[in-house]
C-alpha cells in the first residue's frame, strides 16, 4: 500500500471514530502536505476557518506560516501540515489533556505513515506533547532528540528531531515573539541540510 492510501485510509477510519472528541460537532482536519515530506508542521488544533474548509492553517495563523514558507523557498506542498487534535475545540479553547490523548493514536499512525525527518512544533501544546518538559519561551528554536526521551508518541519508529517554534498565532499578537518565530523558522533549510548530511545526530 503506498503512503498516500495508508493515509487516506487513516483519515477513513477517523471520520468513522464516534469516540473521537467533538465527532459530529467539528469537521475532521486531518492534514495535508506531501505523504514523503522531511518536515511535518504541528499545530494545537483547528480554528473556525480550518472547521470550515477541512484544512489546516487557513486562517490568519495559517498565512503567516505560508509567507515564512515562502520566505524559506520551501512549497506548502512539499511539506506536512497537522494538528495534534484532529477537530475544532467548542470556542476554540484548549485541547483538555484527555482529548488530546484521544487522537493521539491516530496522529501516532499518521507520523509512522510519513516517517519525517524533522517535526517542527508550532505552540506550547504540541511542544509538551513530543517533550513534557519544555518551555516554549525557553526552548524555542531549540532541538530535540524526541527519540531518547522516550519517544512512544512517535509510532515506535525513530523521529529524529522535534524542532519547537512558537505557534504563529502568538507571533501575530506580540512583536517580540514574532521576531523570534521568524528567526527561528528561517534556521529550518539549514538544519534540514545539517541533519541530511549527519552533522546533527539524533
Ligand atoms: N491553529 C492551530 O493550532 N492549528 C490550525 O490548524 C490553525 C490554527
């Protein structure tokens, strides 16, 4: 079976799921991007635009990310865009730890689907789901060896590199953290190519 259709088959079985949190209250965003892409982008959460048009990062958060896209010459489509939860929280509230635990099967089998080489996590959600611990105002732009910390989240294959970024809603509200998102997002081609080339051992 190739990517695309274990993918599709996935998706298949989660818009099936009744158990899944907010089933027949929000649409399923289950992602989109290239089955065989080296870097799956993970957000928190669909909004009320995702909701709308099933996909993820359409939203104003969502054109920020395709402009730094942009700015680091990488296609929206050569990349992979997801959530940790798969549906839009009622008012757009944070995921409850237990909903997050809901999907985190499926998001288990979609990253062993795609195997990326680095996960960059965008937002204090995402972030503690690969690595408890962190502290996005301390962490961002950071590297993480997600596999030596006890990596059962990952599908049990090896994910390299959890790479954290700020969520590009919270760049949208603050200068600062803006200037700090862009920067730490303009470091991903480099990375990519030092993790390629060994250089960065996982
Ligand atoms: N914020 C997220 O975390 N995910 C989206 O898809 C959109 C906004």
């Amino acid at each position: 079976m190739s990517k695309f259709e274990e993918l599709d088959m996935l998706k298949n079985d989660m818009e099936a799921d009744a158990g899944l949190p907010f089933f027949g209250k929000a649409n399923l965003v289950f992602g989109e991007g290239h089955p065989d892409a080296k870097v799956l982008f993970i957000g928190e959460a669909p909004g009320f635009y995702e909701d709308r048009e099933r996909r993820p990062f359409v939203g104003r958060a969502g054109q920020l990310l395709n402009k730094m896209l942009l700015d680091i010459g990488w296609r929206r489509e050569s990349v992979y865009i997801t959530n940790i939860v798969k549906r839009r929280p009622p008012e757009n509230r944070d995921p409850e730890p237990t909903e997050i635990e809901a999907y985190k099967p499926y998001l288990k089998r979609q990253l062993a689907v795609i195997q990326p080489k680095i996960i960059a996590t965008l937002g204090r959600f995402s972030m503690n789901y690969f690595l408890p611990k962190a502290k996005i105002s301390l962490d961002h732009g950071k590297v993480a060896d997600f596999s030596a910390k006890g990596g059962s989240a990952s599908g049990g294959k090896k994910y390299p590199l959890v790479y954290i970024l700020y969520h590009p809603a919270a760049a949208l509200r603050s200068t600062s953290v803006l200037l700090e998102f862009e920067k730490d997002f303009k470091r991903l081609p480099a990375l990519l190519k030092r993790y390629e080339r060994g250089s960065i051992k996982a």
